[in-house]
C-alpha cells in the first residue's frame, strides 16, 4: 500500500461512512480496484479499513460534543435527558456486541467481496425509494418523535436493525436512520441517533480490531498510511456530515436510494466485463470474484541431469544403470 493509497482509502471511508450508502461496501471495492486486495494481506487490510474508521469517529464527536459533553454529566447524575440517550445508545449498540462478536470471523472471510456488495446496494436502494414513497403516502414526511421522546424500545428496534448492516454494503448508517424512523422518530432525530451510535458501534470496532489484528497491519503497511487515512476520513467525514444534515432538512432519502442502484449496476457491469478482474486469481473466498484466467506461472530453467531432485547420482557398482531405449 502506498501513501496515496491510503489517501484514496481516507477519503473514502470519510464520505460515506456516516452517509447510507456503506463505507464498507465502497472499501472493498476500492481496494479491488487499487489492486491492494491480496489474500496474503487479508487481515492486515480490513484491519486499516476498520482503524481508519477513527478519524470519522473523531469527526463526529467535534461535532456532536454538546450531546456527548450532556450524556457524560448524565451518568454523573446532573442531566436526565443525557442519561436517557446514553443509556438508548447503549442499548442499542448491545445487539452488534453479541452478533458482532459471534459471527466477526465468518462475516469477513465469506462476505467480504464485490457481489455482496453488489446485492445491497441495489436492494439497499429500492429499499429507501419504497420506504421514502411510503412514509410520503401517510403524509409523515421528516415528522416524528425528537431524540429526548425516544423509548428504551425505540432504541433496541433502532440497535437490531444496524445488526442487519454487517452484511457489507448494505450501511449502518441507512439501516440504524431507518429503524429510527420506523420506530416513529423524526428524520432529523434519526439521523442523529444514528451518527451518535456511530461514536459506539464503530468506535468498538475500531478498537476490537486494532487489539486484534493492530501489529500485524503496522508491520504490513507502517504507521503514515495508517495516520494520513485516518486524518483524511477525518476530514473528509466533517465535510459529509455537515452536507447531509443540510440537505435533509429539505429534502428525503431518495437521492442515496437512485446512487446505491446506479452504483451496483456500474459495478456489476464491471465486472462483467472483465475491467475489474480481481487481482488474485487464486482466490477461491466465496464473495470474491474470480480473475478469469489461471495466474501466471514463473518460467523455470531446466535442471542438470546430475542434479535432478537433488538426487545424488546412483553408484554403477551397486546399481547397474540400465541400458537406454531406442526411439
């Protein structure tokens, strides 16, 4: 991996990470389009993509520093509201814990590759353009509850939907605003529900993985791929997260829903046509897409008939060689 490389990484994580269209999803396949998604290195890479993470974690926590410095005094008994949404974040973030933590192995050995990603991104957007048409026809629109009305129930709805987001590409961000709405919140509250269980959901994360597989990414990659990832995906996030609170103050989901369709089928399309082969054409992880074509195989120079196999010639007076056949 090259500096630039982890540049392209961080703003990409940076973008989409807090936006409903999957930062995971968007990694992958912008380390199979870089080339950068060896097998060998495996582990060492999601664990970048996931370490990473904290420079979007950070951003959001500039930003939302009222309502962290509020649960903070909350859980110090000197602000009810606060300890009410700290203790909604907790509860919602319980279910990725334990499902998390079950299945993280499985999920990233079978579902780490391009089409699953190409499936939730289209499902992912017809998903919001039938629930976008849907919450319009009951005349709802960005109405509902505010984050201090939202119930202990509210939030553990809100925490098993995110559960469904670790099938990548499909985003935490879209399934937790979601569930918010679903569960009666307004669009705004369940925006930012969502990004403040981002603090938690991905900041566990990125401390689980980087105890887990942390040395072995610095000794694959080094540290200043690592540091100007993560400062690009903190700046990049702030940029994202300041557009889209904007934007749907007047406007719906619908947008996100028409990219994740567009996005899958130019990828799927792709991929058919061989302009994004994978660049490990031995790579048999179920996700991954196959190369097409047997990787090729080094040359070798011909061996010395008295070196074959490094087996010593035999003695003529034990072993008599036999004669040699005519052709």
């Amino acid at each position: 991996m090259t500096v630039i490389d982890s540049i392209i990484l961080g703003i990409v994580e940076g973008l989409t990470e807090y936006l409903p269209v999957s930062s995971t999803g968007h990694l992958i396949v912008t380390e199979y389009l870089l080339g950068l998604d060896n097998p060998a290195n495996k582990a060492a890479l999601d664990a970048f993509s996931v370490c990473i993470q904290g420079g979007a974690i950070l951003a959001v926590l500039l930003l939302y520093f009222g309502r962290v410095k509020g649960m903070l005094e909350g859980f110090a008994g000197k602000n009810p509201a606060g300890l009410r949404l700290g203790c909604n974040l907790l509860l919602a973030f319980v279910p990725a814990v334990g499902i998390g933590l079950a299945f993280d192995d499985e999920i990233k050995e079978y579902l780490f590759g391009v089409w699953p990603v190409v499936w939730a991104w289209v499902v992912g957007g017809l998903v919001i353009l039938l629930y976008v048409r849907w919450r319009n026809s009951t005349g709802q629109g960005n109405a509902g509850k505010g984050l201090d009305e939202m119930s202990y129930g509210q939030a553990l709805l809100v925490g098993f939907m995110q559960c469904i987001a670790m099938w990548p590409g499909t985003s935490r961000s879209l399934m937790t605003m979601l569930g918010g709405m679903v569960a009666g919140l307004s669009v705004a509250a369940a925006v930012e529900f969502s990004f403040l269980l981002g603090l938690v959901t991905l900041g566990a994360a990125t401390a689980y993985d980087a105890m887990k597989h942390g040395a072995l990414m610095v000794e694959t990659f080094g540290l200043w791929p690592l540091a100007m990832g993560s400062l690009m995906a903190f700046v990049s996030a702030m940029i994202a997260v300041k557009w889209m609170v904007g934007y749907l103050q007047k406007h719906s989901l619908s947008i996100f829903g028409w990219y994740r369709i567009a996005a899958g089928c130019v990828l799927a399309a792709l991929v058919f046509t061989g302009m994004g082969q994978s660049h490990d054409a031995g790579d048999k992880t179920p996700g991954k897409v196959p190369a097409g074509k047997a990787a090729p195989v080094a040359p070798q120079a011909p061996a010395s008939p008295l070196t074959v196999n490094a087996v010593p010639a035999p003695v003529p007076a034990m072993v008599p060689s036999p004669a040699p056949v005519a052709p």
